[in-house]
C-alpha cells in the first residue's frame, strides 16, 4: 500500500469504525482503483478466505460500491461521502442514546437523593486569578471566549503575550469588553483576537473549550470570583456568552 498514508489518517479510520482489514482495504482501492476482490485480497495483504466478508462489510458501512458485472469489481465511495454517511448514523445513534438515558435512565437517578459534587474553587487575590487563567489557557486547544469588565482589563494586558501564542496555534479567540477599555488595548488586542463591545457589562468570565468557566461576578472590582469544570454550569456560562456577544458591537 501507499506508504504516504499518514499514522493518523490510518487512526481516523479505525476511529470511525473500520477494522483492520476494512482500513487496508479500503486504502488500497483508493490507490488501485476499480478492482476484484482477487486483487484486492493481494494488494492490501488480506486472506482470501476473509475478502468477501470483509468487501461485504465495507459495503454495507458505505465506503465501497461494486460494478454490476461478473465477476464483481470493487470500487471506493468518496472519503467525504463515506465520511458523511458516518455522520448520519452517529447522529441517529446518538439520538437514539439520548432518548433512552432521558426517558429510562435519568428518571431513575431523579428518584435518588443524590446530590452532585461539582468542582468549584473560589479565588481570592490577584496572583491566584492570573494563574488560574495561565493554567486555563495552557490547556485550550480550540477557543478561547473571554468577557472582561473593566476592572479586568488589566489581567488582560497581562496575557496579551500568551493570547498572541494562543493565536498562532490556531486557537480561536473571542474577547469582549466594554467600550471604554481603551484604544490602544482594542488595537492591540484585535491583532490576535475577534473583538466586540458592550456599553456596560456586569461582571465577566473565561471559557476554555467549553469545558471550564472562570466567572467573575460584581460590578466595578469583581467580588466574586468562581472557577468550575461543572459541565452545567460551563455550558449556561458558554450559552450567555454567546447571547451577549451576538448583541455586541464589533470593534
């Protein structure tokens, strides 16, 4: 087979659900081509005895189709039409999943008094704040939301340097703040991030991946200040957000 195929592009296969044998089957068609199966049992190195059930298999999954002749040749579907299918089942599945933990088993942890134990710190001084979003940001892989009220501006200064690294990895970084944070600031921070303004924000906060939440409650100088990986108090945080920064101005 085509040793230019990447480990992970051969990862991603397994993950969407193709076995070993499906996997070297289907990338040795995309590199022969129309084929019969033995062919296909040569090329990518498959028992003959295991080649029907598995052309039969990757047919039945979407990422092969055969000609109507005699004998049969096979031939692979499009990585992204193969890839969609995949999308659609996964979907149906998980909807499927959703149903039946809502109607069947969720009822059953309602009716237990048992009462959740999220993790939540409350952090008090400015060093523990500043550290808890270096630690935050060193683990955000994909975005950033960040809504800073005045009194935060600062720590925002602080972290222009690690926002711009952020940037540079491909993180995508939303900041909002009110309008009077200052011109240099939003120039500055509008190299490395999108940017919106409110007139007036009570408090603030900082989602990293829509997995932890740093909030920042109080008007003027924040006097609460709460960090959670609570999963239903991450997405109501990440859920605001969005509805406060659809209603912003863009810088």
């Amino acid at each position: 087979m085509n040793e230019s195929i990447t480990e992970e592009a051969k990862s991603i296969l397994k993950e969407v659900g193709l076995t070993g044998y499906e996997s070297r089957i289907y990338l040795s068609l995309l590199e022969i081509g129309v084929a019969m199966a033995s062919r296909v049992s040569e090329h990518a190195n498959v028992p003959y005895s295991k080649i029907y059930e598995v052309l039969n298999s990757l047919e039945k999954k979407g990422w092969i189709e055969t000609e109507s002749s005699r004998p049969r040749r096979y031939y692979p579907k499009s990585p992204i039409e193969a890839l969609d299918a995949v999308k659609i089942r996964m979907e149906s599945t998980m909807k499927s999943w959703e149903r039946s933990v809502r109607e069947e088993l969720q009822p059953l942890y309602d009716k237990m008094e048992v009462r959740e134990k999220p993790e939540v710190w409350i952090l008090r001084g400015e060093f523990n704040i500043i550290a808890k979003l270096r630690e935050m940001m060193e683990n955000t892989k994909i975005d950033l939301m960040i809504a800073a009220p005045t009194s935060a501006i600062s720590f925002l200064n602080a972290l222009v340097p690690t926002f711009a690294k952020l940037a540079d990895a491909g993180v995508n970084l939303l900041v909002m703040v009110p309008r009077n944070a200052g011109d240099n600031f939003l120039d500055e921070i509008s190299m490395i991030a999108e940017v919106r303004t409110r007139d007036y924000m009570f408090g603030g906060g900082v989602i990293s991946d829509g997995r932890e939440a740093l909030l920042l409650l109080g008007e003027g100088k924040p006097s609460l200040v709460i960090w959670s990986d609570h999963i239903g108090l991450v997405k109501f945080a990440k859920d605001y957000f969005q509805h406060l920064w659809n209603t912003a101005h863009k810088a």
